[in-house]
C-alpha cells in the first residue's frame, strides 16, 4: 500500500487554503461583480416587454348543435344523419388548417404590426407568428378537447386573438357543412326531378297508346253500325261488360268511344293519374327548399369563458434576478482566480 507524503499533503492543505484566503480578501470584487450580474438582469427583467397568454378551450358541440344539420336526414331517408363525431371532424380539420393561418396572419396579424416591422421577412413574420398562435392538442384524460393559445405583449389582442381565431374556424366548417348539405340537396332535387319526368313521358306514351287503341275500336263500332253499347240482362250482361276492353271494345258503342278519344285527346295534364307522381314531387319540393342557417348550428362548444390575463408569462422576474445573481457570482469568483493567479505568478517572477 502506497503512502502519501506527508510534505505532499500539507502543501495541498496549505494551496487550498491560501486560495480561499485570496479568494476572502477579494471578497469585495466578487460582491461587486455578482451586484453588477443582479443589476443587469434586474434591468432586463423590468425593461422588457411583458408578454401575455390567453386560452380558449374547445369541444364537440352538443345533439341540439347539430340538429338542424340531420333537418330531414333520417336512417330511413336515402341520406344518413351526421352524427357529432362528423361534425367536429370538419371543424378540426378547419381549425388547423393552413389556409386559416395564413388568412388570419394577413387579416389580423400583419395589420397589428407596425409599417417597419411589417416591411420585413414574410417568412420570418410567419415563423413568429407560428410561434405567437398555437393550436393545444387533445390529452388522454380530454381525448376530444382542443384548446387555442395566443400570445402578445397587448392583453387585450391575445384575448381577441383566440376569439377571433376560434370563431373563424367554426364560420368555415359551418359553410363547409352547409354547402355539403345543399349540394347533397341539389343532387336529390336533380334525381327525383328525372324521376318525375320519366314517369309524365311514360304516362303520356300509355296515353297516346289508349288513343289508338280506342280509334281502332271506334272505327270496328261504325263498320258495324254499333252507337251504344248492346242491352243484356242476367248474369251475362255482367259478363259482357266486365269484358269490353281489348278485342271487345267496339261494343262500347261509337258515341262513348267518340266521348273517350276526345277527352284523351284533350287532357292539359297526365299527373292525377300517376300513382307515385305526388310522393315525389312532396320529396322534390322539400329537398328544394330545405336551407340551414348558420345561427341555429354549431360545430364546437367553448368550454369555459375566455379571460383577459393580467399576469405576464414572460418576463419570469424572479428567475431573471436569481440567474443574474448565480452568473454574477461565478463570473466575480473566475475574475478573482485569474486576478489572484496573475498575481502569484508575478510576485514569483
């Protein structure tokens, strides 16, 4: 086993103490030095611009938000109801879209700046702005809450900020789900519309068809000299009656054949006599007319009111000053070591 020295150890013992003896009698440049670092970050904390935070939550809305968008969407209708998870979709989707960003930095941002500042860098603009307005995404506990953020040294323009955004993002999935709505509208209305006339073309050819038939008939009536229809009594006049279409119809007699062409010939209009024709033009009728309007719809619920802050997130004052004060002190302690090692080496020269 190696001993130390025992001259080895003492000299250590005294260099250490020699230097903590330098180190005390420069105890007034390292107070000075440190008060300087305290003061310097004291300015700092106090000069600089505060800058505030404001926050507003968002979440799906309510059954009641969305009822008029499912106005006349039932699961038995031929268009499924939107459920809240479809509606919220559009409006996250909106909410963090780039399109959205970039109107709101031209809109609101920009003009909040002044003309020097605004004549700089749109790129480095947008990066800070990216920076000033966030979008909080959802956590485990609050899988579906999103949340707003904006920060600005004005109070009051990081309130109006996340208002303003939040309200632009929902008037965009309103006008996306609106415009959905009637252009699925549109469709319908267009469908039932080809529906319609298929079946008054369709009407209008069995018509003509019964024009003809009944010509025919009425020309084998007047062959035959036949101008009312043969009188027969019993079992068999029911019979012949009940029979007098197709190959029998002569024996309705000239006049009535006469009678049935005319008032073929002069009808204004086929639909009383389409069965399906009312259902769908009641169904072409609602589709036509059916509008939402964005003040009885909602695509979020803010969770919560929307508070102007009155306490700054930055500058942290009292970090600042302790940061200063820490820095200043091991500046002031190195400045000592130099200031005594330079000494030192000076005496022994």
């Amino acid at each position: 086993m190696t001993n130390t020295p025992a001259s080895t150890q003492r000299t250590d013992g005294t260099d250490l103490f020699e230097l903590l003896a330098a180190l005390w009698t420069q105890k007034l440049l390292i107070i000075s030095v440190a008060l300087v670092g305290v003061l310097a970050a004291t300015a700092y904390a106090f000069l600089s611009k505060p800058e505030y935070e404001a926050r507003v939550y968002l979440q799906p809305p309510t059954l009641n938000g969305i009822a008029d968008f499912n106005y006349g969407r039932t699961f038995g209708a031929e268009l499924t109801p939107f459920t809240i998870k479809d509606v919220y979709e559009v409006f996250i989707r909106n909410l963090q879209s780039e399109s959205l960003r970039r109107a709101f930095f031209n809109q609101v941002y920009l003009p909040s700046l002044s003309p020097s500042e605004r004549n700089g860098s749109q790129d480095l603009l947008y990066s800070d702005f990216s920076k000033l307005l966030t979008i909080g995404l959802p956590t485990k506990e609050q899988p579906d809450r999103y949340s707003v953020i904006a920060r600005a040294e004005d109070p009051a323009h990081a309130t109006a900020w996340v208002k303003d955004f939040a309200a632009r993002a929902g008037a965009a999935a309103e006008k996306e789900m609106i415009s959905n709505i009637t252009r699925e509208a549109e469709v319908r209305v267009r469908n039932l519309g080809q529906q319609i006339a298929t079946l008054q073309e369709a009407e209008n050819r069995v018509r003509q068809d019964s024009i003809t038939r009944l010509r025919e008939a009425l020309a084998v009536a007047v062959a035959i000299g036949l101008e009312n229809p043969p009188i027969i009594s019993g079992n068999l006049s029911a019979e012949v009656s009940a029979g007098m279409d197709g190959q029998l119809t002569y024996m309705r007699g000239s006049k009535a054949l006469k009678a049935e062409i005319q008032n073929l010939e002069t009808r204004k209009s086929d639909d009383p006599f389409i069965g399906s024709l009312r259902a769908l033009q009641i169904k072409q009728s609602f589709y036509k007319d059916l509008q939402v309007s964005p003040s009885t719809v909602s695509v979020y619920r803010q969770d919560g009111p929307i508070e102007q802050p009155d306490l700054p997130i930055k500058p942290k004052k009292g970090l600042i000053i302790l940061l200063g004060l820490f820095l200043g002190c091991v500046l002031g302690f190195m400045i000592a070591l130099v200031r005594h090692f330079f000494i030192a080496r000076k005496s022994r020269a």
